[in-house]
C-alpha cells in the first residue's frame, strides 16, 4: 500500500517523515523535512480509516504538529525546508529550494501550509490545525496583490517584474472553501468565502485562463524560479486544485 511506503520514511525521533531521500544519499543532507509534505498526510488519513493501520493516523498527526512548530517562523510564514538532528530531533535550521531566500514567503510554499493544515483539522477536529491554518492564510493574504495572485515569492526584490504562481492561487482558494465551510465563526467563514471567490474570479479572467493557448486550464504558474525551471507556465497541479476549487463552491453553492 502507497500510505505504508510513505510511511517508511517517518522518523519517531524527529517527528516527521523523511524528504528528498537522493539528497540525504548523495548530499549528505541530515533528516529534512519540506512543508509540501503536509499534503502527502491526507493519505494516511485515508488509509487509517479504510483498513490500513492505525498507527498511520498518529504518523500524520505527529508529522503535522511538529511542522506547525518548527517550520512556521514568528510572522506566521514558513520555511521551504526544515533540517532535523537525526539522534534527539532537535530543529537545525530552516532553508528554501524553490524560494528566492531561506526566509523569504514562497508563495506554494505557504499555500501547501494553509492546505495541510486545513485538511488536518478535518480529519482530526484538533482546533490548534484550524489556528494554524488561519494565521498562514492572513499572512498570505495580506501580502497579495490587487488581484489576489501572488508573485511566486513575495519577497523577490524585483515584484512587479517577476512572475506570478497561478498554482499556488489555485491550492489557497480551494483550501479557503473548506476552510470557510468548516469555520463555525459565520464572520471568519465569510471572508475566506468571498476572498476564495475573488481568486477564482481573477484565475478565471482573461489574465489566466489559457482558452486555446494550450490543454491547460491556467497560464502563468511557476515551478523552480531558482533553477528557471517551470517559470511562467501550464502547471498540471495548477489545473488540479483549480478545479478542485470550483467543484468545492459549487458544493457550497448548493449547500447554501
């Protein structure tokens, strides 16, 4: 089963699951962990409740309450990657590897924290993942510009002239949906809506849609600014959460 493999690569130590593990071979890198992985827990989520081992439920919870405390710095924006002491699982240092600095907001970056920490508190209720998942997304949000699709790294010196992360857009309006459906706070619930709906609205303007450019949905995505790969493109993820994020409203639609 894919959620026991994933599971191969936790360390009880650290309290997290191993990233990257060619890196740790090949450049001797100790245990790390990057904020994308807290995607990868709905998956043990899921497996612990249709038949696979319970124990993957305490691996995902651990995992993510240790990221809440080591890779969120004190404005409430997160680290790429986190290095662990392999022996006692104390915090080394944070870095980036598609940011434009080690503590500098990478846009997706924050956009996989306010994701995975939704997604956390709905299959655990534990209200510190609900917090949490707030307090990355007012950061992120009060950083954007006018028409809510951030720059790929909000601290790139050079913003206007860079380009923007449609991806990153995508994956934050749909973890804004659920994230308003599963707030009982009506006024809390409200604004995620209706700033959700103001991303999808602007994905879905001439700006990014890609029409018959190409097969994508969404233009202007980007990958590894650092490494020029992926800059200022059709994104599959992009696509994915996008429409993800319109099935979601329309639920909530109909709900309403």
């Amino acid at each position: 089963m894919q959620a026991d493999s994933l599971a191969t690569l936790y360390n009880p130590t650290v309290g997290t699951m191993l990233s990257w593990p060619s890196k740790r071979k090949n450049n001797n890198w100790p245990h790390h962990t990057i904020i994308d992985n807290m995607m990868n827990l709905e998956l043990l989520f899921w497996a612990a409740k249709n038949g696979g081992d319970k124990n993957l439920y305490n691996i995902a919870v651990k995992h993510a309450e240790t990221t809440m405390k080591h890779h969120i710095r004190t404005d409430n924006t997160t680290y790429h990657v986190v290095f662990y002491n392999d022996k006692n699982g104390d915090f080394i240092k944070g870095k980036t590897h598609q940011g434009y600095a080690d503590d500098s907001l990478w846009a997706r970056g924050q956009a996989w924290g306010i994701y995975g920490f939704t997604m956390c508190y709905r299959e655990t209720g534990k209200v510190e993942f609900m917090e949490t998942a707030i307090k990355l997304a007012d950061a992120y949000i009060k950083n954007l510009p006018n028409d809510l699709i951030p720059y790929w790294d909000f601290n790139d010196p050079s913003i206007p002239n860079t380009p923007r992360d449609a991806s990153a857009a995508a994956v934050v309006a749909s973890a804004l949906l659920e994230l308003s459906s599963l707030n009982t706070d009506a006024l809390i619930s409200e604004k995620y809506k209706s700033i959700a709906i103001k991303m999808l609205q602007s994905l879905s303007s001439d700006v990014y849609l890609s029409k018959d450019k190409n097969d994508a949905f969404l233009l202007h995505s980007t990958g590894n600014k650092p490494k020029n790969r992926e800059v200022d493109v059709s994104i599959i993820y992009a696509d994915y959460y996008y429409i993800e994020a319109l099935l979601l409203l329309k639920k909530i639609s109909l709900k309403g």
